[in-house]
C-alpha cells in the first residue's frame, strides 16, 4: 500500500470517528486487530454495539467508496466480529455492521461522508 493510500486512509477514519462521535457514538476502540484482520472502529449507538468499517476514497475511478465492501469482505468482517464478541465475552451482546464513506477529490479536500447503518 502507498504511503498516500495509507494516509488517505488514516484521514478518512479520522473523519468517520469524529463524525459518529458528534451522532452521540460512544467509540470504544479503533483499529482493533487480530489474527483475523482488524475493525476499524468499535462503537455503541444507544445500547447496540456497532462494527463500523471506514472506507476512504480520493477518486471514483474504480467505483464509490461505499461499493468496495463485498460479500468476501463482509463475511471477513462478521467473523472478526464473532471473534471480537467471544473475547470480550459479549456473545449475547446486539451488533449491527455499519459503513462510512469518505470521499475525497484527488487534491485531498473532503467532498462527502456517508454513513450506512445496519449496512449488511
């Protein structure tokens, strides 16, 4: 991965954090990893437990932000959740999979951020 790519990235989950924290998200954790891959954010929305999966795009060349998440990366993503839950000894806990969707233009200026609730 490019050092822009990943810069892109790290902007655009800084963006999404600030932006669930200002809808009253209380985040729990951030780039929670395993040896099954990593969760962006970990946050609860009133009582619900959310896995949030933050896409960060410069342009839409190969698609939107919101249209990279597929079925291989949702099924990634619910097993990492799975994982989390036992851990944590949460298994009975309620979840939902969120996406947020950062788009910037190619000089790097934020053109839009969508948040996709109970995405998958």
């Amino acid at each position: 991965m490019t050092f822009k790519r990943q810069a892109t990235g790290r902007q655009g989950e800084e963006i999404a954090a600030d932006y669930l924290k200002s809808k009253g998200y209380r985040i729990l954790n951030r780039n929670f990893r395993c040896r099954l891959g990593e969760i962006d954010i970990i946050a609860v929305d009133r009582e619900q437990l959310v896995f949030i999966e933050v896409r960060a795009k410069s342009s839409d060349r190969y698609g939107l932000a919101r249209e990279s998440i597929h079925g291989q990366k949702q099924a990634r993503l619910r097993r990492l959740a799975a994982y989390y839950l036992q851990a944590e000894g949460k298994t009975s806990q309620n979840c939902r999979f969120d996406v947020v969707a950062v788009q910037f233009d190619r000089e790097g200026k934020l053109v839009e951020v969508e948040h996709i609730e109970d995405a998958f």
